[in-house]
C-alpha cells in the first residue's frame, strides 16, 4: 500500500516507518502549501492513500468516492 501522509501530520513520521517504502509527505513531493484538491488529486494519480487529520479529505470521500482511500 502506498501512504501519503498529509501536511497535518509531521513529516518525521516516514523515519519510523521504514517498512513501508512507498509512504511519502507531503512536503517531499512539493505538496505542502497545496490545497487539499491537489492532494487528493496526485493521490488519486499515483495511488495513494490519504493519512490525514483533516475533515476536508473525509467530506471529500463522501462527494467524490474512492480512490483514494482515507486514513485518519
């Protein structure tokens, strides 16, 4: 599974996830003061799901459906 964790999160989290190679931040792909449409949208392209704390995302998921999943 591939994990982007959004802005909201710290981005010092992947050192502690290791064994999940493919997780990435937000700010290591220069999405950091992107809107959470942008997000959702590379999310959706690249086939991540979404580990955040913001209610956008979910309210998102409700309009638009899945993919991307939504973790929070």
């Amino acid at each position: 599974m591939k994990i982007l964790f959004d802005q909201n999160i710290c981005f010092r989290i992947l050192c502690k996830l290791q064994s999940f190679p493919k997780a990435q931040h937000v700010s290591n792909l220069g999405l950091i003061d992107a809107r959470d449409r942008a997000i959702w949208d590379y999310a959706v392209q690249n086939q991540f799901a979404i580990v955040t704390f913001d209610q956008d995302f979910f309210q998102m998921a409700s309009l638009l459906g899945v993919p991307p999943k939504i973790i929070g």
